[in-house]
C-alpha cells in the first residue's frame, strides 16, 4: 500500500525501522511524538517532512497511525488521540504489539477509524534502518473482516507476509514467538559461558552452525528433532554435565535444568518410566529431596 502519509508515536528500534520502511513504500511519515528526544531527531535529520509533535497532534494530516510503543503504553496513546478528537473515519490506526490484539485499538475505533493489531514476527537490532530487514517476514494481521484486506496490503507493501491471528489467540501466538526468540537465545547465551570457562576461543563458531540446524531443524520436526542425552535417556552423561556445571557455574547448571526438562516434557512418551523418572530426580536439583 502505497501513498498517503503516515504519522508515528514510538520511534524506538521497530518504530524507526518502520518509519523508514514505510517511507521507501511511498507512504511517508510526516508527524512522530514519544520515545526519545534522540529518536526523534534521527527521524527528522533522515527522512525529509517529519514534524516532532505532542501525541495528541500527530494526527494531524496523517492517513496511516502506526502505534510502536511499549506494549503497555498502546491504549494510553489511542486514549489520548480520542480525547483529543484527533481520529475519525479518515485514518487507519495500527499498533505493532506483539501480545495485544484489537483491545488496546477499540476507543479509536469507536471514533470512527480503521484498526488492525500488525506484529512482524522477528527482532529489530539496535540502529536498525534498512527496508529490506522486513522483507520476506511473517506478520500477525488481527484486524475485523472489513479491515483485513488493507491490512494485509500494508504488510505486503513493506515486503512481509500477512498471515491472520484471531484476536483471541494474540497472547498464545505472542508467547510462542517470546520462546522461539527469548528462550532459544538465553539457551545459546548459557552455552556460550560453558563453552569460554571452558577454554574455547571463539565459541560461535560451533555454537551458531549448531544452533542454526537445531532450530531449524526442531522449527519443520517439532519434538521428533530433538537430540542429546536427554532424548536418549542417557542419565549418566546428564549428570556428569550437572556435576561440573555445578562447580564453576552453578547460574548455567540451573539453565541445564530448566532447559533440560522442556526436553523432558518433550520427550517423555517415548521414554521408559524409570529413565524419565531418574531424569526427573537428576534435574529437579541438588536441594531436592
């Protein structure tokens, strides 16, 4: 979706790197309030006709609202948008919060405006600029049946994937993204402290390949794709790596766990009663009876 002009409350990393995107698609930003006075001014030195306005002006002239605040600041900027009858019928009103769906849109669509929940399912990295960063990502569309297929033409000018989400499924879809990107992370940030007290020189040499593969393949296989002793039931190795861990680095022996019995919950059906109930004694931890 190309043309009109766009307004922006949040230039933070996602907001930024939307600004700039939309503005390549044709649909510049012209008016951006929040965030950082910083923030604010990279838009204005960057991208030509953007106006640092309060919240309740950056309406003003805009076709396209998109909301990239924290998630729980969304419904306090559409509240303050109402209040200042700064919405009707002539504008769009997005927020890009992964976890909300219509709620935190509803007062503006009480006044009159179009609304959907949009929510590009990848990370922004710090200083993130580029268009092409979001091109070919998926992007949860929650928007009424009215809404959708604008909706979906605004994800797809931006070169992402529109796929719908119900609004009631938002929190479900959002957590699984916050594993798919938290947890796997934490997990590869705790293999990168064994691995260094371990004594390796550049450990993301093995841990990215083997990250990559894992997710991968664990992303098309589901639990079928899961390795390691665990899966194999092998408690020896298990408590051989809970035993030095422990020593050294008790905060990652406590991720071993922790990760270590999702595997479990995983994996279980396919294990023997006793295994899995010598696992489950292994992993509950030095302090438990």
């Amino acid at each position: 979706m190309s043309g009109g002009r766009a307004a922006l409350v949040g230039p933070g990393r996602l907001g930024t790197l939307l600004a700039h995107a939309l503005a390549a698609a044709g649909t510049p930003v012209v008016r951006v309030a929040g965030g950082s006075d910083a923030a604010r001014a990279h838009l204005r030195d960057r991208l030509a006709g953007v106006r640092d306005v309060p919240v309740e002006e950056v309406a003003d002239g805009a076709d396209l609202v998109v909301v990239a605040t924290p998630d729980g600041a969304v419904a306090d900027v559409v509240d303050r948008l109402v209040r200042a009858d700064a919405l009707g019928p002539s504008h769009r009103v997005v927020h890009v919060a992964g976890v909300h769906g219509l709620a935190p849109l509803r007062r503006a669509g009480l006044a009159g405006a179009r609304i959907a929940a949009l929510h590009p399912a990848m990370t922004v990295p710090a200083g993130a600029t580029d268009p092409a960063l979001l091109h070919g990502v998926a992007w949860a569309v929650t928007a009424p049946p009215g809404d959708r297929p604008w909706a979906h033409e605004l994800v797809t000018s931006l070169g992402g994937d529109p796929f719908d989400v119900a609004d009631d499924d938002r929190v479900r879809y959002h957590a699984a993204l916050t594993l798919a990107g938290n947890a796997v992370g934490a997990a590869v940030v705790a293999a990168r402290r064994t691995l260094l007290a371990a004594g390796v020189d550049g450990p993301d040499r093995l841990l990215a390949p083997l990250a990559h593969a894992s997710v991968d393949a664990a992303a098309t296989g589901g639990a079928a794709a899961l390795t390691g002793p665990v899966v194999r039931g092998d408690t020896t190795t298990v408590a051989a790596h809970l035993a030095a861990l422990g020593t050294d680095l008790p905060e990652v022996a406590a991720a071993y766990r922790d990760l270590s019995r999702a595997v479990l919950g995983a994996v279980r059906p396919a294990l023997g009663a006793d295994v899995a109930d010598e696992l489950d004694r292994l992993l509950a931890g030095p302090d438990t009876a």
